[in-house]
C-alpha cells in the first residue's frame, strides 16, 4: 500500500480496525487510532467526523507520542 497523505479522507483508507481510548466518553469526544495494513503507520481520526481527514504517523512518531504523554510532557494542556 502506497502511503496515504495526512488529511486524507477516512472513507479512502482501506478496511481499518479503529480503536478508542477506554477513556471516551459517550458525548463522542474521543479520538480513534488505526493500525495502517503492512506496518504502514498509524491513521488518526476525531470519532465525531469518521469519513475524515485522517492524520497519517509513523509508528515511531506514535511511539514518541505516546511515551511522552505517558511521561506527562503534555499535562499542562488538560490542567
């Protein structure tokens, strides 16, 4: 599969296993990840507008990413 571009519409992506955080709430404001088809990153997309823009990362972006939330480098953003 040919790497998609970043907003690239959900609805254009093939067949995706999107997965939401266990801390969505039902009022839709989450975020949903997927895995892209032969290790080719991971799709991100708002739950609310599920045909799209889909943002495109490599897995070492989302690895970044998630460590460093995990880190607490982005706590000042929720206080």
């Amino acid at each position: 599969m040919q790497q998609p571009m970043n907003g690239v519409p959900a609805d254009q992506l093939p067949p995706l296993d999107w997965q939401k955080s266990r801390r969505s709430n039902p009022s839709g404001n989450c975020v949903e990840l997927a895995e892209l088809p032969g290790g080719g990153g991971v799709a991100i997309r708002n739950s609310r507008y599920p045909d799209g823009p889909a943002l495109i990362y490599t897995v070492d972006e989302i690895t970044a990413f998630v460590l460093g939330a995990r880190d607490g480098d982005f706590d000042h953003l929720i206080a």
